[in-house]
C-alpha cells in the first residue's frame, strides 16, 4: 500500500511549485490582506532582526580573522577588506541569512499551518470558502519574500561590520585601508545578484514550510515531522541552488567580460 | 438581508425532497473501506443525528457532505445537485448552504473570538462595519459568548469553543448546519446547552441540521431521525423510539453501552483488544469473500458482517436475529483468531 519513496518525493516536489505559484498568483489579494502580510513581516523580519544581526555579526568576525591570519604570512593583511565585502556581498549574506531564518522561521511556520491542519482549521476555512491559500499561505510568503532580502542587507551590512571591528583590533588594519580594499570588493551588479539569491532562497524557504504544512496529518507527531522536514529540505535546497546561482552567474560574467 | 434570502429559497423548493442524499457511496482510505455503499437521505428541517463506534468513519461521511473528500463511487446530492462531480468553484458556491462545526471548533488561533465570527462576513458580504457587528453581537450572544468575545481561543475552555465555533458556523445564516460530536468533551451541562441551543436553532430558523454523535441522551433529545452507521453504511434509520426499542442486536449493542444486543464476531474481537468495532478492513473482507468461494474446509463459523439489506430499517426480529453463518477463511490477524476459537 504504501508508495513508493521517489513518487512521494514528485508528489510533494509538484505539490509545493503549484502552491508557490498559486499563492504568488493571488498576488491580487494582497491589498486585502495587508494586515496579516504586515503581522507576518513582523514576525520574519523584525523579530528575527536581532539573531540574524548576531549571527553576520560573528560569522565576519571568525571570517576576518582567519583569512587575516593567512594574509599575514604574505604580509598582504591589507586585502582583508576585500575578501570579506566580495564574501559577504555574494555569498555569505544571503545564505547565512537564509539559514537563519530557515531555523527560525521557516520551521515554526510549519508547525503553525501543520496545526491548523490536524485541528480542522484549514478544513474550516475550505468549508467556509475562504481559500487557505490566500488566508494563509499568500502572506506568508509574500512576507518572507520581502524580509529575507531586507533581512540579506542588514545582515551582510553587520557582518561587514564585524570583519572591519576585527581587522582593526586583532590585525592591525587601520579603518581607511580597510575601506580602501572593500570597496573594490563589489561592484553593483554583485550587490543586485545577491539581493536575488536571497530572494530565491526565501521563496523557496517559505514555499516548503507551508508545503509541509498543508500536507501534515497525523496530529503531533505529524506536526513535528512537518517541521524536521521543512528544515531538512529548505537547508538543502538552499545550499543546492545557492551552488548552481553562483555557477550561473560566473559563467554569465566571464561571458559579458567576453563580449567586452 | 440574509433572513429574507432564506425564505425566498423555502418558497421555491419542494419541502418533501430532501436536502441531503447519499446513494450508494464509497471510500477507501489507507486500504479500507470506510464507507461502504452509505445510503441514507435528510429531509428538510429536520434534526438528523447519525450515531455510531469511534473511529468508524462518522467524520469522512460529513466530510464528503461538503466536497471536502470525494467518494470513490456513488452519488452524493445537495438540493437534488450532484456535488461528486462539482469543480472547486462551484463548491465554493455550494458551501455557503453549509456552516459546519468541526469537532474541536477550529476556530483560526491568532483571531479572537469576535474577528472568527466576523470572518464569514468580511469574505463573503459587503456588509458595514456597524452591521457586522451586529450580526457577530447577535450570534455571540445566541451562544451565550459576547461577554468574552475580546478572548483568543487558547483562553477559552472547549465548550466555549465549540459554542463559538457554532456562532462561526450560522454567521451566514446558513440552511444546512453539521455538527461533528458537539458534546463531547463537554460537561452534561454544557453538552446539554448545546442540545439546546441545536432545538432552538430547528424551531426558529428552520435549520436543517446533522448531528454526529456518540452521546445517546443527547441523540434522543435533539433527534427528528437516528441512523446507525456500522461498517460503512446505514445500519438502520428511524424515530428516536424505533432506535430505542430496534430489535437489531448492533443497535441495541451501541445504544446501551454494550450491555445488551451483540455485535459481530469480528467486531467483538475488536473490541476485546480495545479497538472500534463496526470498521470493515478491506483484506478481512475479501478474506470472508473469498472463503465463500472455496469449500468449507475450517470448523470455525463467522457472522457476516454485511446485511443484504442495508439502510432501510430492519424488520423487528428478521434478518438481523437470525444471523447468516458463513465458513472462516484466514482471517486478518492471528489475536482476532484466537478469540473466535475461544468462542464456544
Ligand atoms: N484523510 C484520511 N486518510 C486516511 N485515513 C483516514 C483519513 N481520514 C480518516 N481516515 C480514517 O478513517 C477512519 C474513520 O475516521 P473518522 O471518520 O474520523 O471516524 P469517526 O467515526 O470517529 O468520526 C479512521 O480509521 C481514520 O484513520
Ligand atoms: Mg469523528
């Protein structure tokens, strides 16, 4: 009876694309249900401000010092500023971020909608004829969309921060150096590519915890298991396609670079 | 404006058709048959109240009343429309007929007990702030709630949700209302306050209502007709009085806590290792199928669980005292053998 496991991963795989897409589709919606797209922004955004802050915070704090200490043999600790920006900008705002709030968020969403689920509250709905899809899922993902690449700003801006606190302190870099380097560490075009890695990855994010949502059963148990699997999937598929963006886009650079 | 619109409707439809109908509907969930050629109609106005074992399949069937879970066969209509057929968007239409307590009152978390009843409202009419409020005063207050209506529904205990989720359910001033087991969990006196308030409901609006219940005092109490439901189907139908005194050895069985009737043998072992009697498993049944093809090697004997004649009320003392022997096959588990074998 029971299916086999590469058919349940389609199953859920087209499940959750034809919820992203009808949830985005209701974009339409939106205006009716600003308020909740607002309390959800609360949640996501300026609730998980803090840990994500902290997070970037010493994420470029460890970063400075260990490529400073490698600089140093070159005598080349100057460069620090550099490394950390292009890192930062690129690659380690949006993902970092994306993972913190995949921990964050991305779980606890999943276990909200879950609950609704196995208590009837989604079925209540249905019944009532108000599609959960705009009632619940739509602002939450429109939420998450927003958050996450404003959440990747801050984020990248304080981990930045932290690798320029360490420089300073621990390596010896004076502050106008540093500035000097970084600069030269992201053009603008990095700056939007990384915007729009966050923004996947927050789409993709939020699109698997109300996926996983929607389809809990089994009461508490299932609830859990909603969450474990929201996690699970969302960190996978963000460290996966984070992979092929960045391959993307060198390969997208080298060609410009080509044509000039 | 919703008041008027009701009465129109009752103008132009017959009285005598029923509202609800299913015809020979069938489920299959996780490999059982959960309903298994469920027969049985509601007239208008009336109190409808289906009793039957836990874990039987009482949900689904109300489930499928509202296109929330399609029959896998048979025919299920609302108003004479067949609804198994619908698409999503004309089920939406057909809901708002509908306004269902589900049985934990699902009431949405991060609402309070005002903004759930609201919400019906706020999707479906364009109605003024200040006439909503009055329609959410008028339900809250029928359900004895608007003294509480700033509390969320994690302050408040199961009774009041319930009796919320019922205000939810009749915003819209619905013809059908469905109510999964509204008194349990609930003291005999609030269980009774609902009884009462599902009565008031029928006298002064008219309402059509079906009412899942394992809770007998309440049955006889809010009942125009009691259907039986056992092992996927209408057992037997008929007036609180011809429930009480059926002389089907299953009804008697369910309606007196086990104290008196019988029920099958394989519904009996059930309820020997602690489970539902009156839930057919697909393999057991086509087990029992299957030995009545094959000669009768085995010694040992089962009830049939299925009555060749189902959803009309079984003649006093036929079919049903005489049960129809039929040779075991393997049955499903080796702890429901034993049990047979015990058997004297
Ligand atoms: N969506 C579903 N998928 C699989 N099995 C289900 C589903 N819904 C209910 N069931 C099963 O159907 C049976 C009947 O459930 P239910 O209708 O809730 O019983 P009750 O008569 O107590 O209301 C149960 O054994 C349950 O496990
Ligand atoms: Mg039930």
């Amino acid at each position: 009876m029971k299916d086999f496991w590469l058919i349940k991963v389609f199953r859920g795989t087209g499940y959750t694309l034809v919820l992203l897409l009808e949830a985005l589709g209701l974009f339409t919606h939106a205006w009716k249900r600003r308020a909740a797209i607002m309390g959800q922004m609360h949640i996501i955004g300026a609730q998980s401000l803090p840990i994500a802050c902290f997070f970037m915070l010493l994420i470029g704090m460890v970063f400075a010092l260990q490529t400073g200490i490698e600089f140093a043999r070159f005598g080349q600790t100057n460069l620090v500023g550099l490394v950390i920006v292009s890192a930062m900008v690129r690659e380690l705002g949006p993902w970092m971020t994306a993972f913190v709030l995949v921990a964050r968020v991305g779980s606890s969403m999943a276990a909200e909608i879950g609950t609704m689920k196995v208590s009837e509250e989604i079925d209540a709905l249905e019944v009532m004829s108000v599609n959960p899809v705009s009632y619940v899922v739509m602002p939450r993902v429109f939420a998450y969309a927003i958050m996450g690449p404003v959440l990747t700003v801050f984020g990248t801006l304080v981990g930045i921060a932290g690798g320029a606190i360490v420089a300073n302190i621990q390596l010896g870099v004076k502050l106008e150096d540093f500035l000097r380097f970084a600069e030269r560490g992201a053009e603008p075009l990095d700056i939007y590519w990384g915007l729009l890695k966050s923004l996947v990855f927050s789409l993709c994010a939020a699109a698997v915890a109300c996926s996983n949502g929607m389809r809990t059963s089994g009461g508490a148990v299932g609830v859990g298991q909603a969450s474990r699997n929201t996690v699970v999937i969302a960190l996978t598929l963000t460290v996966f396609l984070n992979y092929l963006l960045t391959s993307f886009y060198r390969m997208v650079k080298r060609l410009v670079a080509g044509l000039m | 404006m919703a008041g008027t619109d009701t009465s129109q409707r009752k103008a132009r439809v017959d009285p005598n058709k029923p509202v609800v109908e299913f015809i020979g509907v069938r489920k299959k969930l996780s490999g059982r048959m959960i309903l298994d050629g469920l027969d049985f109609s509601v007239r208008r106005g009336e109190t409808f109240v289906i009793i039957g074992y836990s874990g039987t399949g009482k949900s689904v069937s109300l489930r499928h009343m509202v296109g929330l879970m399609k029959p896998d066969e048979g025919s299920i209509r609302i108003d004479g429309d067949e609804i198994t057929t619908m698409t999503q968007r004309e089920l939406e239409v057909l809901r708002r007929k509908f306004g269902v307590l589900f049985q934990s009152g699902a009431l949405i978390g991060w609402l309070n007990l005002f903004q759930n009843v609201e919400l019906p409202l706020l999707e479906h009419t364009k109605m003024s702030k200040r006439k909503r409020a009055e329609v959410v005063q008028e339900k809250l207050e029928l359900v004895n709630l608007w003294q509480d209506r700033d509390k969320f529904p994690s302050e408040i205990s199961g009774g009041m949700k319930k009796r919320a989720g019922l205000a939810r359910a009749i915003a819209l001033d619905p013809q059908i209302v469905l109510y999964d087991e509204p008194s349990s969990g609930l003291d005999p006196v609030i269980a009774h306050e609902i009884d009462k308030l599902i009565n008031r409901l029928r006298d002064s609006h008219g309402m059509t209502q079906i009412v899942v219940t394992h809770d007998m005092e309440s049955a006889y109490t809010i009942a125009s007709r009691i259907g039986m439901f056992y092992h996927g189907k209408m057992l037997q139908i008929g007036t609180p009085n011809e429930i009480r005194t059926s002389a089907v050895p299953e009804v008697q069985h369910f309606i007196t806590g086990g104290r008196e009737g019988a029920v099958s043998t394989r519904s009996d072992a059930a309820i020997q290792h602690g489970r539902a009697p009156g839930m057919l498993s697909q393999r057991t049944a086509e087990a029992i199928d299957a030995a009545a093809d094959a000669a009768p090697t085995e010694q040992v004997y089962v009830l049939l669980e299925e009555r060749p004649d189902d959803g009309t009320p079984a003649p006093a003392g036929a079919p049903s005292t005489t049960p129809e022997l039929k040779p075991e096959a393997e049955l499903e588990s080796t702890q429901e053998h034993q049990t047979h074998e015990e058997k004297p």
